[in-house]
C-alpha cells in the first residue's frame, strides 16, 4: 500500500513540479506529517526528492532527473479508455489503476505537452447514470468486471422479471463474459452461453447485472477462453438494442399531426418508433396534416406520449385510445370552466371592495 503511494507521490512530483505539502496530502488523501516522512523515504531510495520553502516553494526533482516508474501495466492501459467515465471506473474498482495510468502518462510527456493533456480533463466530462435516480453499483460488478478482463467463464444465477406478477424465476448459466456496457446509469454484460455454437443466434446473452444473483468461476474451466477476435461490442450493443427496441411495439396507433406535432415527435417518442412511423405518413392534406401509422409499446405508453402534444396529435384508431383522449379533453375543459368561473366571482368581489375602499378614502 506504501511502495504504491510513494510511487504515485514521485510521479505526481515529477509531472507537477513545486507542489506544496498540502497539495500531496490532499491528492494522495494522507497527512503533511505523512508527505514528509514519504518525501524523506523516496530519498533513502535514491529518488532525488527536494523541497524549497516559500513563494514559488514545493517539492521538486533534482534537475534533469526523471523517474523510471513510468512504464504502463496492461491493466493501467485499458483502463485509459474509460478515463472519462469516472462512476464507471469506481464501480469497476479500477479508480486508483486510472488515477496511476493518468500519472505516469502525464509523467512520460514534456513539460509543454502537460497542459495540453490535462485541458482535455478539465472541458470535457461524460456523467453516464440518468437523472432522479441515485446510481448503485450491483455488488457483483467488479467480480464480474474481473472475469471480463481475464476472459474466464463463469457461472451465473440470474433473476428473470416475473409475468404478470409472479416472482422472479432463477436461471442458471454457463457463459463466457465478452464486455460489460452502462446504460443509462444500468450496468449490462454481453455474454456468450458456452457451447452454444448450435444456436441461430450463436449463444448471444445480454444480463443486466443487478439482477445476477450468484456469480462463480464456471466448473472445469482452468483456461480463458478464446475471445472471438471479430467480435465488436460495441457494434453488437447498437444492434441488439436496435431489435430490443422494436421488439418492444407491440401496439399501432393511427394519429393525424399538425406540422407542429410532427415536428415534436421525436422529443416525444422512441427512435425506432419515430422512423416506423415516418416511413407510413401520408400526403400533407390541405391544413398541412398528416396521418400516420405509430408503433408503441401498449395503449398506455401511447397516451402518455401522444398526449405531450396537445391538440397537435389526433389519435385516430384504435376507438378505445381515441376514447380515452376524449375524456381526457372533456375533463380538462369542464376543470378550466369551474376554474374560470371562480376567478370571475372572485374578480367581482374584488371590484366591489376597491370600490368601497375608494369612496372610503374620498370621504376622509
């Protein structure tokens, strides 16, 4: 736990000459107390560490000199790519691995290069879990972020939703982990089920994580297994969430849309929707109306999403759904005439007592 922390402290010296001893506590999350006597250990080792007191003052490197500790572990490489995700990087348990890639980089580039590098950090920033929801990293994350580095299978129990009310049922499989994918603050594994090869879909899985209720090194499985070199995750995450989503609309809605409502449609509706839907739209008509065909999810979904628009959106089919934004409408207006009519009588009473209160104030 030390030799790593004086690692990072020489590193951090050497990217970032004339740091205070504030500074290193507080990157390094010790004491001042604890950065002396650190600083006083790298130079029993040979590391050339001064430090110069007042304005200007810090700790430095002894001229010219550079530390050799800059070379990358693999696992401190692959975490490079994920340097912009950093919830991702703490619920992987990778953080400490990035933060010491992200140093020793710093460390291996000219002093004219740094600030470059370290701009990007500073404007750019990917915050991926989605809003009202406080992000929670399933506890079997980083064991299973483990075998997805080292390509060792797994077996897992994993809780399908239950139909109709039923509880979670539980399944067991053996699968060989390919890549782990966060979605909208959700983590997923894309997973092939071993010795699948029989399957039209090739034994392709994807389980969110949190649902994964057991996870063990699979029975028999002392090798990695070989990853397919052509497999590309993130083209089979687009794929597979591409046909997730049509699988989805199950209902049709038939909707006439003003030019205003067409044009809102897609701040309102799903992708896959939205392009199914355009492909069906007629010939605007003569008010600049057009009437299309609007796959959703169920009759429920539709009216939450249709309704957003107004009087932009006219559900023409099925009759239950156009019935039920009939009501919807003919309670909006019976609400806002009650509303209307009590601000009148109140606007009334009001005018009465401004009057009084002026022939009240004529009198005096």
């Amino acid at each position: 736990m030390r030799a790593a922390r004086l690692i990072r402290m020489a590193l951090l010296i050497q990217s970032r000459p004339g740091l205070t001893a504030a500074v290193l506590a507080r990157e390094l999350e010790i004491s001042e107390r604890t950065v002396i006597r650190d600083a006083q250990a790298l130079q029993e080792a040979g590391i050339p560490v001064r430090s110069e007191r007042g304005r200007g003052g810090g700790y430095f490197l002894a001229p010219g000199y550079r530390t050799r500790l800059t070379t990358l572990h693999p696992s401190e490489a692959e975490t490079l790519f994920l340097s912009g995700l950093p919830s991702a990087l703490r619920d992987l348990g990778l953080s400490d691995a990035a933060g010491t890639a992200r140093l020793k980089l710093t460390a291996t580039l000219l002093p004219s290069l740094r600030e470059a590098a370290e701009s990007s950090v500073r404007r750019f920033h990917l915050d991926a879990p989605a809003w009202f929801r406080e992000p929670a990293a399933p506890e079997l994350l980083p064991e299973l972020a483990r075998a997805v580095w080292s390509d060792r299978a797994v077996e897992l129990t994993y809780a399908r939703p239950g139909q109709g009310g039923a509880a979670p049922a539980a399944v067991s499989r053996v699968v060989e982990p390919y890549g782990l994918v966060l979605k909208a603050g959700t983590w997923y594994v894309v997973a092939r089920i071993r010795g699948a090869r029989k399957e039209r879909d090739g034994g392709w899985r994807t389980y969110r994580v949190d649902r994964i209720t057991a996870l063990a090194p699979a029975p028999g499985a002392q090798e990695p297994f070989v990853r397919r070199a052509s497999f590309d995750l993130a083209a089979h995450w687009e794929a597979g969430s591409a046909a997730f989503a049509r699988t989805l609309l199950r209902t049709t809605v038939t909707v006439r849309l003003t030019a205003g409502g067409l044009r809102r449609l897609p701040a309102v509706v799903d992708g896959a929707a939205v392009q199914d839907a355009l492909a069906s739209a007629t010939v605007p008509d003569a008010a600049g109306r057009v009437t299309l065909d609007l796959p959703a999810e169920s009759e429920d979904v539709a009216f939450d999403q249709l309704a957003r628009l107004g009087a932009d959106a006219e559900v023409l089919a099925p009759a239950s759904l156009r019935t039920r934004f009939c009501e919807r409408a003919a309670a909006l207006a019976a609400l806002y005439a009650r509303a209307e009519g009590t601000e009148d009588g109140e606007g009334r009473e009001d005018g009465e007592g401004a009057e009084g209160a002026e022939g009240a104030e004529g009198q005096r």
